[in-house]
C-alpha cells in the first residue's frame, strides 16, 4: 500500500467514524491542541477531557496561563499525575506570552520546556495545517502492526523506524484530520488488547494480521523489576484541625506540590517531634499502602498526630502552611495525600472504623 492509498483509507475511515466532538478540536487553536497533547500524554482521552475543560475555562490563552500562579496551575493539575507536565506548562506559557506569538515551527517549538517532537508534529498539522509526522503511543502501534516490527518501539532502533515510517505516510493534504485518524484508530480500533481488525480500514495490508501477530506486537518493553522505596507520612493536626505541609522541591515526584512530612521510618518519629518541638496528645499508627508510579512502588505508612497548638516557628514564608482540608482552595495534593485526608474526615464523620492497627 503506498502513502497515498494508506492516508485516503484512513481519511475514509476517519469521515466515516474518527472522533470529531473532542473539547480541544472546537477550535482547534494551537495553545488548545497543545494543552491537550500534554494532557494526554501517558492519560486517557476520557480522563483528560475534564481536566482539560477545567483547565480551559480557568486559563482560556496564553497570558491567563502564564500570569497565574504555579500552585494554582498544579491544584487544576492535581490527579493527572506527572506533575513535570504542568510545571512546563507554565513555563513554556510565560516563554511563549513574552514572545508574543506562538511558534509555527518545528524549531520554535521543540525549544521550548515539555515540547518534543510529536507533541509539535500534533500542534503544526492540526492547529497550523502542516505536513508534519507524529509518533505518539497509538501511533507506534498503529505502525509496529502495519509493518509487522519487531523489537520494543522505545528503543532507539525501532523509534528510528518508526520516524521514517510516520513521515513517509503523513499526507500533505488534510494532514489535521489525518493526524487526528491516525491516533483515533490507535485508541479507538488498534487497541492494546482486543483490537478491532474487522474494523480497520488498514486490514489488507497489514503485516502483523497478514502473520498472526497482532496479538505479539508491538513488543513489550522488556521487563525489570520494580523496586519498592519505604516512607512514613506525618499527618499532624491541629486543634483547628488544620493539617501541617510543606512544599516539596520543584524537582522530582510530586514535585512543587504540598505535602505532609515524610521520614525514611518510623524509628525516626521521636527524633523529628524534638527537632520541632511538637506536643503529641494523640497518635494512630494507620497500615501500610502502596501508591505506584511508571518506576517504583511508594509503600508508605501514615502516622496520625493531634498536636496540641499550632507550632509557629517551624512555618517557614511560602515553604509550610497549616491546611484546612475542603476548605483551602488551590492546593495541589499528591492523589494519596489528598486520600488520606479525604479518610480522616470520614473518620470523624464516623463513616469509617478500625482504619488503624495499632492506638496509642
């Protein structure tokens, strides 16, 4: 099947049946479709499209985004996970508003933060009109089946490949709706698990239905074992019932978010409630959980702490605050944290018993 036959199928298939409600395709600006790439980015279009109505409405262009404040921008964001998407996103927002133009190359935009290559081949061909390729999670699969290859598709080989392969089909007519086809037909027909074939306007030259191989590709990424990091939470309250934070770094997991103090253990307790001079009336040791990331296990292990007043002087400008939970507006949470504290209100409320293994 040539490139021309391969684009003209799927535009067929796409007028016929690809998505055309989407929230960021009315209109299809190029500060709309770049929000959603990023939100979409290892999320789920039904996950997203929430987010990104939310989003939207608060910051509806460019200078709204960038003249709001990053704990403002990370509270929209809380959730979705991979928190460096958002803090990029208000980067590259203050970076594009001082420019005054949004870039319309391929240059301009994979020099700016969280900006690589698919995500500005999504905004120059649906938002400007431009033969540019993508290569996005759908649209691996899409051509790892087509062309029946083998080998994981994040490595540096197969990605080689699959770049040549992306550019040789994109059309340069009607290259928005063809890029919008070729990753509606990854997520909605050339699915991971139980894909559609029947269904796929690709089916006769398909290598990997031709082979019987559809159900093998693409190749998995080989597997390793997930390592498991320990923490203790430390969820002191106060009379107030307000909840000690502190921001966490700029840099790594959950990083610029709130969050409660964390200690490698919980043999170290005793040694933090000194250095903070902290008066404990009451204290639940809660079980162990676990939250997962793309790399790691997190089992962690919450420790309850009602503080008799508020300590003042460990609040440090802009660094801690004490948090009324339900009450505080645009506070980004890490999703466990903001759990926990959705637990211990029903706690109160009585709605949940015997959270705790042990009291003291």
């Amino acid at each position: 099947m040539n490139s021309h036959t391969f684009s003209q199928n799927l535009l067929k298939w796409f007028d016929q049946s690809g998505r055309k409600d989407l929230p960021w395709q009315h209109p299809a600006t190029a500060y709309r479709v770049w929000i959603s790439e990023i939100m979409l980015q290892q999320t789920q279009v039904a996950t997203v499209i929430p987010y990104f109505n939310k989003f939207i409405q608060q910051y509806p262009d460019i200078q709204t985004l960038a003249d709001a404040p990053l704990d403002e921008v990370l509270s929209l964001w809380a959730g979705l996970g991979y928190y460096a998407r958002a803090r990029n996103l208000h980067k590259t927002a203050g970076i594009i508003n001082q420019a005054r133009k949004f870039p319309d190359s391929l240059e301009g935009l994979v020099a700016l933060p969280g900006i690589g290559l698919s995500t500005a081949g999504a905004i120059l061909s649906i938002a400007y009109h431009k033969s540019q390729p993508i290569l996005d999670g759908n649209v691996r699969r899409v051509f790892a089946r087509f062309k029946a290859i083998q080998g994981w598709t994040g490595s540096t080989k197969v990605n080689k490949q699959l770049w040549v392969i992306s550019t040789r089909y994109t059309p340069k007519e009607r290259v928005a709706d063809y890029t919008q086809a070729i990753m509606d037909l990854g997520a909605t027909v050339c699915t991971r698990s139980k894909p559609k074939c029947i269904d796929c306007p690709l089916q006769i030259n398909c290598m990997a239905l031709e082979q019987q191989r559809v159900h093998e590709l693409p190749t998995p990424k080989p597997s390793k074992k997930i390592p498991v990091k320990q923490s203790t939470f430390i969820i002191a309250i106060d009379q107030d019932k307000q909840i000690y934070l502190e921001k966490r770094a700029l840099t790594g997991i959950w990083g610029g978010l709130w969050s409660v103090p964390e200690l490698t253990s919980v043999a170290e307790l005793d040694a933090w409630l000194y250095a903070k001079s902290i008066v404990v009336t009451k204290k639940q040791l809660w079980e162990i959980r676990r939250h997962t990331f793309s790399h790691f296990h997190l089992d962690y292990q919450p420790i309850v702490l009602n503080v008799e007043y508020p300590i003042n002087n460990v609040l440090e400008a802009e660094k801690t605050l004490w948090y009324k939970h339900l009450q505080t507006k645009n506070i980004a949470l890490p999703a466990p944290v903001k759990q926990l504290f959705d637990e211990i209100i029903e706690e109160e409320n009585g709605k949940i018993s015997k959270l705790c293994k042990t009291r003291h």
